[in-house]
C-alpha cells in the first residue's frame, strides 16, 4: 500500500458497505453452520464460486471479528485498495500468519485459483497448512478450521450461499477434513427442501433477491384480469 492506513479513512468503511449491499442484492441469503472460532484461527475454505471472498470477509465483519484473506497478486494488483479491507497477496504470509497469531481470522483457499462450481475438492496447496504451522507456538495453538462453501440457485430468483463450519484440524489432515465437510455440505442441501435451509443452518442475513414477492402492479393485474386459482 503506497498510502498510510489513516489516510482516506472513510475508504474502508465504503467498501465494506458497497460489499454488504451487493451481496444483498445479488444473493438471496447466507446460511451458516458450525462453531465460529473465537479467538485467531486460519479458515482453509474451497473455492467455487465468485462471491467466496466477500462472503468470507463480510462473516467477520458480521461479528465484529478482524479478518483478513490471502488474495492473488494479480487480481489484487487490477484493485490494490482492497488492501485495506484485508486482502493480502501472498507475498505477504508471514504478516497473515502473525495475524492469525494475534487473534484474527486469516481466510485462504488452498485449492489456490476458482473451482467449476459443484465440483469436487481440487488438490491442495500448501499456504493454508504452512500458516496454521506458522502461526501456531506450543503456548498459543492457532487452529486450522476447514470451511465447505456452496452458491447455488434453488427456488428463489437469485442464487443462496450456505457455509459450513468444520472442527480444527491438523494441518496434513486438511485435505481430507474439507473434502469430509464439502461431502456433508452437498448432501445437507441435497436432503433439504428446495424452498427451506438445510436443518441446522441459521440465517446470517437474507437478501433482497429472495423468492418472487406479490407487487402492487401484480395486485392491479389481478384484479384487472379476474383470474383466479
């Protein structure tokens, strides 16, 4: 950042707003279940959809939890300014994991680039196990919490987002941890109700695209048509 953090102090604020309100806009909801960790942690999560960082980055503004996420070189350089909403280029791990260490949510995607969405778990990278080891001391243990992440259309107009919160995991047990909790994201929405959440899974916000809502143009029709059910 060629800038001091306080300067333009009123930028980070309008980006987490602009974010919140496309997500808003765009999603129908986001649903989440699992413990959040309290303390610092590293959130491994796959990567399928477009929408995976923001979703991320807004969970911890949702709980007033600091956060960052580790964000590829080029796309970070195409807006250098989400720097100060936490986006971090790799370069810069060893600042991520003495943010975890310090007690905030450091976010990566060890697939390392945008899956096909729906599919299976890509193999890993390794950034997400070396920054849990990395951050991590015998006194203060920072732990690995595998993250499955789904943006999927169901019955509503715009498509709903659905994160599910695994327990922490060793660092080379990782690989098999997220594919375990993707496996059990994938088969909770397979099971539920298109119209409902999954059991088990709260609201953290529901969006404005939600399912198609009568209007007053479509009351008027109504009544000027007669039709009836």
């Amino acid at each position: 950042m060629t800038s001091s953090a306080s300067d333009f102090p009123w930028v980070a604020p309008m980006l987490r707003a602009t974010i919140g309100r496309d997500l808003r806009r765009s999603l129908s909801g986001f649903w989440v279940r699992g413990t959040l960790p309290a303390g610092g942690a590293v959130l491994a999560a796959n990567h399928g959809s477009w929408w995976d960082g923001y979703l991320l980055l807004h969970l911890g503004w949702e709980f007033g939890h600091p956060a960052r996420i580790m964000m590829n070189a080029p796309e970070l350089g195409r807006f250098p300014f989400l720097q100060r909403i936490g986006c971090t280029p790799p370069e810069r791990r060893r600042e991520l994991a003495r943010a975890a260490q310090a007690g905030e949510w450091v976010m990566i995607f060890p697939e390392g680039a945008l899956q096909p969405p729906g599919s299976l778990l890509a193999p890993l990278q390794p950034g997400a196990a070396w920054l849990a080891r990395s951050a991590s001391t015998p006194a203060k243990p920072v732990p690995l919490i595998p993250v499955a992440l789904r943006v999927l259309l169901r019955a509503d107009r715009t498509p709903a987002a659905f994160a599910r919160f695994g327990r922490p995991c060793a660092p080379d047990d990782l690989g098999r941890a997220l594919a375990r909790e993707l496996a059990g994201l994938d088969a909770d929405l397979q099971a539920a109700d298109l119209y409902r959440p999954p059991e088990g899974y709260l609201a953290l916000w529901r969006g404005q695209g939600a399912q198609q809502q009568e209007t007053p143009a479509s009351r008027l029709l109504t009544r000027i048509t007669g039709d009836r059910l």
